[in-house]
C-alpha cells in the first residue's frame, strides 16, 4: 500500500488533475506522503490550504508533504517557507512523470517553472480523466484574459489546446470502455483552437467528435464565457440531440458597467443574446452561470442590474461567490464595497437562483427524463438536473426516470416501468 493521499482545493479541473497526480505517484513509487493540490482563485482558498498543510504534519510525522496546484505556482516562497512542507510542484511539473521519484529529490526542494513560458498542452490533457458514470477529456487548459479579479492566468498560464485528432482518439477509447458520456473540460473552453494551426472553433471540435464517434450516447461542455457562440457550436446544439442541452456561462455580473471595470469581454445584451440563440434552435436546454456578489465599485442599481439578469436569462443554476479581493489583481486596488452589504447582496443572489431552481423543477414535473446514474439513486438529466430516484439501475447507464416531485433542490422520480409486448 502506497499510503499517499491527495488533498484537493478548488475547481472541478483540480479534481481532476488530482486523479493524474494519484497516477504520476503510483508510478513513480511514492509512499507514505500527503499532495495538497492547492487554489489560488481566492485568499479564503489559499489559507485553507495552509491550515491543512500544518494539520498534517501534526497527524502525520513521518509523511512527506508536497504541494502543488495555482496556489503553490503563483506564490512558491510562501509555500517553501513553510517548516512542514518538503517539496513544492508548480502546476506544470505536478502531472510530469518522475516528478514524484525519490531520484527527483536531487532537483531541489522547489521546482516551479515560468508558466508563461509552457505553450504545449501536457499529454495528461487527453487522458480521459474519470469518475464512475461518465469520463472528462480536459481539452485546454490556461487562460489568456486578464480579467480584474482573477489571479488564475498566473496559475494556469496562457492558453493551449489539444490538438482535435487526438481528443477525437480519446473519445472513442473511453466510449469503447462504455462510457455513457464524454465532458469537454478546461480553464476556457470556449478558446480552445485559438493556439492551434487554422484555429478551429470549438463548436468545429464538437462537430468533429459527433461525426467521427458516432457511438457515443452523450457529449457535455463544461462551463463557457458568455462572449460568444460560434456558428458550428450554435449548429450542433439546433441538429445534434447527443450535445447535452445545458451551457454553464461565465457571466460573473449583469451590468454593464461592472462588467467593464472585471474587463469581461461581454456586455448584458451579448449574454441575453446567446441565450436566446441556443434557445430558440433548442427550447429545451437549461442554463446555469457563475455571479460574483460586491465586486468593488457596486452600487445598489448595479447589482440589481445582475439580480435581475438571473430571471431575464431564464437562469436555473446558480454559483453564486461573494467578492473576495485576491492581492496582485487590479479588483483589489478599487474602493471595496462593505463586507456585509456583500455578504447580504450574495444571500439575496442565493435566493433568487433557490427560486429559479423550483421553477425548473417544477417544470420538469410527469416529464420522462433520461437520466444518467451518478450514483445508486441519484442520476443527472440531460439539461444537468439532478434527479433521486427510487429503483435499482446500474451506475454508468442512462435510465429512463419518470419525475414525480420535487425537494426545491433535485427532482423526484421513479424507474419507468416498460410495459412487456
């Protein structure tokens, strides 16, 4: 036994990499150690972090902690410093064979490379990360916007995409291994193809899986930026029901002002727009966004401009994050909004995507749903909603669930029975 353990901060995509992390140090032979494959996107992310770190070095001695994920690359002094840390890996070495080999130690204590400089996507980019019902294909990873709150490009790097043969590839693999479906994940999707020869779109991507996996039940795209929809993704969506109808957007407010100083690359009327767009060729996608609550410079009318946003978009699925500033992005150089009128002004965005999520499930009720199974009881809709279901169907399958209720959270429903002929 190995005894390593992998404790992971933040997004989905570290999730994933952890699972890549746990492989890398597998092979390379460690044993006895805690990875802490760290966030950087807030202060709160970072001290958690931290605390775990000085946890475990009084749970467990004799272990090695190494620490790596945005965090560790954005400040590996802070890290270093740290009497109970042994080893810091920035994100670009974490997933790189041998990172984790006792012969590795001759490197130094802290191997973190200049992220800017990686213009490559790592090979475990198309490894077909897993969970036990579908499989996730991170097909880019960095980011090359600069919006004011984010600290990730400094994590992440610039933005790269795998090339479109070799996801293509890896589709097929993990649909031979009977994965019922594929997620398309990544730090911005939507700029997948920017970096590659001819700059295809991802929409042309999405094209190309669906014509050349043809057995493939069900594709997903992780979350989008709001700043468009190309026209081969717009097609997809309106001709191919295997595209999951459900789009996650990064709309993070719904002013325009607001917007302007986050230096996002969209305005109100661009996100109201492509809702419409993919909802007028597929009336029954589903959409849910990322709102950040107080961004600095927030008046009253400003936020009332994104809490409204919710309802005229037709939103049913809500992330909502109070703003935290993150030192060294220009957000936190603004005149901050008070912390309780944050706090409060995010409890009312909470509210108001509870109240968006009932009037989806309300919706759903007496439809016949296919739900892909998570868990025993517990699958996902096609447009993302979680469904509990009474009845015994294998993990992995996609199940035809009859919806019956709903808790305010997830709909209720029941196996549907298929009448012998």
């Amino acid at each position: 036994m190995s005894n390593v353990d992998i404790v992971t901060f933040g997004c989905r995509l570290n999730s994933y990499e952890s699972e890549v992390i746990r492989k890398r140090a597998a092979e390379d032979g460690l044993t006895d150690a805690v990875v802490f494959n760290t966030c950087a996107v807030t202060n709160e992310a970072v001290r958690q972090a931290r605390q775990a770190i000085r946890k475990a070095r009084r749970e467990r001695p004799g272990a090695k902690l190494i620490v790596t994920g945005c965090a560790a690359q954005i400040d590996p002094a802070a890290f270093a410093a740290m009497g109970e840390v042994d080893l810091v890996l920035g994100n670009a070495e974490k997933s790189q064979a041998g990172a984790y080999a006792p012969a590795a130690a001759e490197l130094g204590r802290v191997r973190v490379n200049d992220i800017m400089s990686v213009r490559e996507t790592a090979g475990h980019l198309i490894d077909g990360l897993k969970d036990r019902a579908r499989a996730f294909v991170e097909v880019q990873n960095g980011c090359d916007h600069r919006c004011t709150f984010c600290i990730i490009p400094y994590g992440r790097g610039n933005s790269r995409s795998a090339p479109a043969g070799e996801v293509v590839e890896q589709v097929r693999r993990l649909t031979v291994e009977g994965y019922q479906e594929v997620v398309l994940t990544g730090v911005d999707v939507t700029s997948w193809g920017a970096d590659l020869p001819g700059q295809p779109t991802l929409g042309q991507l999405v094209s190309r899986i669906l014509k050349l996996v043809p057995e493939l039940p069900r594709l997903r795209l992780s979350s989008i930026d709001a700043a468009d929809i190309d026209a081969d993704l717009l097609r997809c969506f309106a001709e191919e029901p295997r595209l999951m109808p459900y789009l996650h957007l990064s709309l993070q407010a719904g002013d325009d002002m607001i917007l302007k100083r986050m230096k996002r690359r969209h305005l109100r009327a661009d996100a109201l727009k492509l809702v419409a767009e993919v909802r007028a060729v597929r009336p029954d996608v589903a959409f849910g966004a990322d709102l950040i609550a107080g961004f600095p410079t927030e008046t009253d009318e400003m936020f009332d401009n994104s809490l409204r946003l919710v309802e005229e978009a037709g939103l049913s699925f809500l992330h909502v994050f109070p703003f935290s500033p993150r030192p060294g992005t220009p957000a936190a150089r603004m005149p901050q909004v008070k912390r309780d009128v944050v706090k409060a002004r995010a409890a009312r965005l909470r509210a108001a995507g509870e109240a968006a999520l009932r009037r989806h499930l309300e919706a759903q009720m007496g439809r016949t749903l296919a739900g892909l199974v998570e868990k025993p009881g517990l699958a996902r809709a096609e447009d993302f909603t979680e469904i509990v279901f009474t009845g015994d169907a294998t993990v992995g399958a996609v199940t035809e669930l009859v919806v019956t209720g709903h808790d305010g959270k997830r709909a209720i429903a029941r196996l549907r029975q298929r009448v012998a002929a």
